[in-house]
C-alpha cells in the first residue's frame, strides 16, 4: 500500500493543481494544508464537495438511468426490482471498495459472500478497480446463487435511491461524511 501512497504523491508534485472532492467545510484543516502546500509552487487548489445528482426522488432520472454513465444500469435495476418482489425492502448488501482501492486479502471478502450466498442475502458487489480480479469460479458461483450480481461499474445513486438496499459495504468513509448531502438516506441497519 505504501507504493500506491508514494505514486499519488509523485502525481501531485507533478500536477499543475488540484481539485478536492470534499466538502471544504467538512475536512477545513486538510484542505488548507493542501492550499499550503501547493501554493508553495503558485498551484491552486479548489475545494468543490461531493458532485451529485440534482435528483430530489426515485422517479427521476438517476432511477431511470438517465444521469448515469454505466452500461449495467438495466441489469442492475432489474436484479433490484427481482429482489424487491421476492425479498422486499431494505434486505439487500451493496458492496463497494472504491473505484481505487481493493482488498488486500480478498479470501476474507469472499468469505464473506459464501455467507452471503449461503444465507440467501441479496447483494451487489461493485468491483471497479482494475486491481479487481476475480476469479472465474468466483463470478461463477456468484452468477448460480441467484441472490449476487457482479457489475463492474455499479450505478451508486441507482442502487442507493431503490428500496431494496439495507446496508453498503465497502472501504470508503466518504459516504458516511457526505451523507446528509446526498438525495438519498443513508444505508443503515
């Protein structure tokens, strides 16, 4: 991991500014030490928050879709609307790492979606980095279960505005910081 750390940082010196996905507000003593460092060489620095969708309410454009870069949108809404008729509300796991990072030992994720599979709970696994390799027999036995789908680009907004998800899973705390900004309520137990 400390490769990884050391390369954005070699990125960073090299950028000729940067902006911030966070609420200045919310992490002010990060975003001036960033402002600090980078005004050292004259660069700038923006603060611009979370961007989300306008959307206000399922029926809108983020549920159909429309806001949505992601060629699963369909499949994904569909295994939700399946899940909602056959489980009902808030039984569903979304499960989602980031768009950078990955489980280091994923024997322990997949672990954890055998008790999944095993127990019948509905679940959709995000796995966007391009570190995510998955194995053959993984996508296999998680296509036979019927209660997992796996998507590549999951369509947050899409899942988190449908009633069937109950609980999100992942290794980023920003959903839980920026939260109350979003159109949707958070995923709680």
């Amino acid at each position: 991991m400390g490769a990884l750390w050391l390369s954005y940082y070699d990125a960073f010196e090299k950028s000729d500014g940067m902006l911030i996905m966070t609420p200045e507000a919310y992490e002010p003593a990060a975003v001036a030490a960033t402002k600090e460092w980078f005004a050292e060489s004259k660069r700038p620095v923006w603060a611009v928050g979370p961007l989300i969708s306008s959307v206000t309410t399922r029926n809108e454009g983020t549920m159909s879709g429309k806001d949505v870069r992601s060629e699963s949108v369909d499949t994904v809404t569909k295994f939700m609307d399946d899940t909602l008729a056959t489980h009902g509300e808030r039984t569903m796991i979304y499960i989602s790492f980031g768009s950078t990072f990955w489980p280091s030992n994923f024997e322990k994720a997949e672990a954890f979606i055998d008790v999944l599979i095993e127990k019948r709970i509905p679940f959709i696994f995000s796995h966007g980095p391009v570190v995510a390799q998955l194995t053959e027999a993984f996508k296999e036995k998680v296509e036979k279960s019927s209660v997992g789908l796996l998507s590549r680009s999951a369509p947050q907004q899409t899942i988190l505005l449908h009633p069937p998800p109950r609980y999100q899973a992942g290794s980023s705390p920003m959903p839980d910081t920026t939260a109350p900004s979003k159109p949707y309520p958070p995923v709680s137990p």
